[in-house]
C-alpha cells in the first residue's frame, strides 16, 4: 500500500494536484488521509476517474448533510481544528503582545483550548470538517498529469538510472587494447584528455610519436604540454617544429633506406593528378637512388632535391661512368629514365625545392635523426605541422612522418618486435590520406596504439567518405566529447544500439488511463542528442572490448612539473603490464 501512495504521488498527481492533497491532509489529517487510502482501494474495483469522482461526491455529500445538521458557529471555526488555534491567537493578540503571551502560559491554557483545538484539527470530528477533508484531496487526485506529462517523467526516471549506471563504470581505462579515437569541439576538453594517453606512454618508457596538425604554440597545446612532460619524466626530445622553425631538430627520413624504400617515402611528399605522371616520377626517383648510393652519395632532402634536377642527375651519370663507378647497364637505364622522366620530376619536386631554398633548410638535414634512430634512443618525437605558414608543405611533411613510421613499423617487424608503443595524430584531416588505413592495420599488428583525433568527422570526409568509414572500423575504442550534429550523428550510429525497455503511456476519450505499457525497442548504446549538450571536461568513453557498456569521464589537467625522484631504472617499467588508470569519474 505505501508504494501504491508514492507512485500515485510522484508519478500521476501534478504540481496542482499535490499541493491540493498537502492543503487537505494538513486542514484535515485524519479525513484527508482515510480519503486517499479509500481511493487506492476503490480504484482496485473501478477505473481511476471513476473512484476519483466516487470519493469527490463522499465529501461534497457530507457537507450537504453538515450544512442542515450543524449551526453556523460549528461550521465556522470550531469544524477546523486548526482554524479554532489560530483563532485563540488572535483574539489575544488583540490586546497586544504582551497579553497574547500571558494568555497563551495561563494555566489552562493547553487543557481547555491547545488540546481540543488539536484533536479536532486531527480527527476532523464533525461532519463539515470530514467533508471539506475529502473533498479537497479528491480534487487533488483529480487534478493529474496527462499522459504525455507521465511518460516524460517515466523517461526521465530512466534516463537518471542509466546516468547512475555510466556514471559507476569507472571513466576511461587506458589500457584497453586497441586504437582509440577521439572527438571533440575546441575547448572541449579533447587535448587535456589525449594528454592521459601520452603522458602515461611517456612515463612508462614507451616509443611515443606526436603529430599535431593545429601545431600550436600556447602553453596549453598539446605538443607544448608533451615536450613539458617528456621533460618531467626524462625523456629524450625530438621536435619537428613548422610554427618556430629555430627550435626545430634536423630531421632525415631518407638516412639509412633502400633506393625502393626512398621512392615509397618521397611518394608521399607530393600529389598526382595522374597514375602515370605518378609511376613515371617514382621510376625516375629509384633509378637516381641506385645512382646515388653507388656513388656513395648519402640520401637527404638536399641531395634527393639536388638531383631530380635532371640537368644534375645527368652531370652525375657521366661522370660516374666515366669513372667507372656505375656499370653501363645502369647508366643506360639512367639515361632512359632522365629522357623519359625528366619533365614529371621537375614538376612533382618544384615546390619542395622552393621550400628547400627557405626554411627547409632547417627543418632537414644531411646528419639530421629519424624515427628509427629515436626510437632506438628510447625519445620522444613531437611535430609541429602549420597549414596556415605552409599550406601544401604542411600537408606533405605529415604525410612524410607517416610514411617513415611504416619503415619503423617494417623494422619491428623484422625483428618481431611487440615493444609497446604510442601514435597520436591529431588534427587528422591536415595530412590524412587514402593509405591512411593500411597504417592502422599494421601498427595494431605490432603493439603500438595508434590515438586519431579530430574535432569533426568532416575534416575526413573531405578527403574521402569511404576513407572515415574505414578509419572508424579500425577503432576500437572511442572517447567522445561535445562536437558538432553530423559528427555526433555518424559516431552515434557507428557505435550502435542496444535493446532497452520503453514505457509507453495508455489514454482514451477521457484521457489518462493511468495504464501503461512496457516495450522492448533498439536505443542507441550513446544517443547523439546527449553529446550535442556534453558541458566542457565531460564526455563518454566506449569500448568494443566490453560491448554494450560506454562510461562518462570528467576529464583532469595533466600535471607537467618535476615529481619526487625516482629509481634510475624506474622508466624500464614498459616490460612489464601497466597498470590500470581511470579518469576521474562524475
């Protein structure tokens, strides 16, 4: 019986409906409550309205009766328990303050007027007070939600459960195998919670590559905090720097490859129109590598740059030949290839030469390191990427950093290699590719954890729809903060629904029914509507390695200052499995 009154209450009654209640059981204790408890009873036997209007008609009859049976002073005051003590109060207040108060510390006071006043105001002992009891409180149950009214509450009602539930899942496990993407607006909170992800990389000695498209400079932004945090934690620093080319170390992907390696690598610093202006450069580039490394000349930007000159590259044929270093065969090959190649490299390296005469110069270097050279130094690498100074060279110094990632990614093959080790490529769309997905496949083969950051899915599609489809399916786990409609959309729906109970509502010609009904029907596991209104720092973290289950996170700030010391040795601690580590929950 208790909980049919607490859902009568707080499911069906409205706002009018409760206060009317209140006001009859509070004029009228016993008569309000005896006529809510009769309707919980007769509502068992009749429909809802018609007990409502049963118990209505009680009251109105009473004080029909009470009217002819009950003289005007009983109806007026002493019927109202509650009236009758405030009435006292103010007939001796009238004399003022001082006689209120001895009025009311009399001796017989509480015997001849407190204590009756009130057992009339609990019982409602006549007739008038038991009627306009009953009535009051059935109006109040008269007056109730409708049905849609109901069912939002019944909506909301659920929805706060499963917020209690996401809320209790523990945030975001960083351990959690697989790549990770993240989503999320500017100042949402994206960056503060990649830097989790990287800080917990470069704390356990793990090989940690940072690719940052906006290639900021605050002291906020995500490559600043992780060359701050390389710091903290002792790290060797690398840093490829766009935006300040002064604080910049030399960097030489080409140190060390195959000629064929060398062509895959200066494929990706320029764009074709065409497939066969595409093999016709890339012929050319591994003939002038074979030159070259039978020259002993060493492979650098400069030196690739100076010698797709074909004018250059013809110098250096001859004379080779002459020496005898370069067999005929080859110079034969070479001296077709410069005929037929010739004007497609001029166009394909002009730009990059141009950018060579400037500030390439510092950014590339003969003795400069590579990412296999860092990685085997146990470093952290940070690139800085500026698309507003640099435009197309932006995109292609990305697309380089990648490409010889997949020459690091072969050299752990080789070796079968399963060191754990960390990629962040924020910023995406600045230098994503049509080969981006291949990258995907095969760091998820030799334990690196690749995170893929954007602020909307867009930046992707612009490059190819097809493409951001392939990117999400590679995904395994999604970190997700306030972004705009389509990308909310698209990552809702990608993710998936789940089956969940819905509460639908019963009325008819004379409304509520008070009935309803329950129906199973597929809601999406995170609902887009939900991460359009995510405030600042709060988000929703989903992992396929636990279907079914996403998780609200409130996202911290990295702390980048020295900590206590500690063992020399302690940084080798990426042999072992780390342990666990969750944000901060709500």
């Amino acid at each position: 019986m208790y909980q049919d009154v607490v859902f009568v209450w707080r499911s069906r009654l409205s706002k009018a409906g409760i206060v009317l209640c209140c006001i009859g059981i509070f004029l009228f204790p016993l008569p309000g409550s005896l006529a809510l408890l009769s309707y919980l009873i007769i509502q068992e036997y009749y429909e809802k309205k018609s007990s409502k209007l049963m118990i209505l008609t009680l009251g109105f009859f009473l004080i029909v009766v009470s009217i002819f049976y009950l003289n005007q002073k009983q109806m007026s005051r002493s019927s109202i328990g509650l009236l009758s003590l405030i009435y006292t109060q103010l007939i001796a207040n009238q004399d003022g303050f001082a006689s209120m108060v001895a009025y009311v510390t009399a001796d017989g006071y509480f015997r001849e007027h407190f204590i009756p006043s009130t057992i009339q105001w609990i019982l409602g002992i006549n007739l008038f007070g038991w009627g306009i009891g009953v009535m009051i409180v059935s109006l109040g149950l008269l007056l109730q939600k409708s049905s849609s009214e109901i069912l939002m509450h019944e909506t909301v009602k659920q929805e706060t459960r499963r917020e209690v539930m996401l809320n209790s899942r523990g945030g975001i496990n960083f351990n959690d195998k697989g790549h990770v993407g993240a989503f999320g607006s500017t100042r949402t909170g994206k960056t503060a919670t990649i830097l989790h992800y990287i800080e917990q990389s470069i704390r356990e000695g793990q090989f940690t590559v940072v690719i940052d498209g906006k290639g900021g400079t605050s002291n906020y932004d995500l490559n600043i905090v992780t060359e701050k945090l390389a710091k903290k934690y002792n790290r060797k620093l690398y840093v490829i720097n766009q935006s300040e080319i002064s604080k910049t170390n030399p960097y030489n992907p080409f140190k060390g490859i195959t000629e064929t390696e060398l062509k895959d690598l200066l494929s990706s610093l320029t764009e074709w129109s065409e497939e066969h202006y595409r093999i016709q450069a890339l012929t050319y580039w591994q003939v002038m590598g074979r030159v070259m490394r039978a020259a002993d000349i060493q492979y650098s930007f400069q030196s690739i740059i100076k010698y797709s000159d074909p004018s250059n590259f013809k110098n250096l044929i001859e004379g080779l030949y002459s020496q005898d270093i370069i067999s005929k065969e080859l110079y034969s090959r070479a001296k077709q290839v410069l005929a037929s190649c010739k004007d497609t490299v001029v166009q394909a390296i002009g730009r990059l030469a141009i950018f060579n005469d400037g500030d390439g110069r510092y950014l590339f270097g003969q003795d400069g390191f590579t990412l296999r050279q860092a990685y085997e130094e146990d470093a952290v690498v940070v690139v800085y990427l500026n698309e507003f100074k640099y435009s197309d060279f932006a995109r292609s110094l990305g697309k380089l950093v990648v490409a010889e990632y997949k020459l690091f990614l072969s050299q752990k093959a080789e070796r079968d290699d399963q060191t754990e080790a960390l990629l962040v490529m924020d910023e995406l769309g600045v230098y994503v590719d049509e080969s981006f997905e291949a990258l995907l496949n095969r760091t998820a083969s030799f334990s690196v954890k690749t995170i893929v950051a954007m602020q909307v899915i867009a930046d992707v599609n612009k490059v190819s729809e097809e493409l951001t489809k392939q990117i999400l399916g590679n995904l395994t786990n999604f970190v997700i903060l306030r972004t705009d409609d389509d990308t909310a959309n698209e990552l809702s729906k990608f993710i998936g629904t789940e089956k969940q109970v819905k509460q639908t509502s019963r009325s008819n010609e004379e409304g509520n029914t008070g009935e309803s009904s329950n129906n199973v029907v597929d809601e999406f596991v995170i609902n887009p509507n939900k991460i359009k209104r995510l405030p600042n720092l709060h988000g929703y973290y989903y992992s396929h390695n636990r279907p079914g289950e996403p998780s609200k996170f409130v996202t911290t700030f990295v702390k980048t200052g020295k900590e206590k010391p500690t063992k020399e040795n302690e940084r080798k601690i990426h042999k072992k499995k780390p342990e666990r580590i969750v944000l901060s929950k709500k």
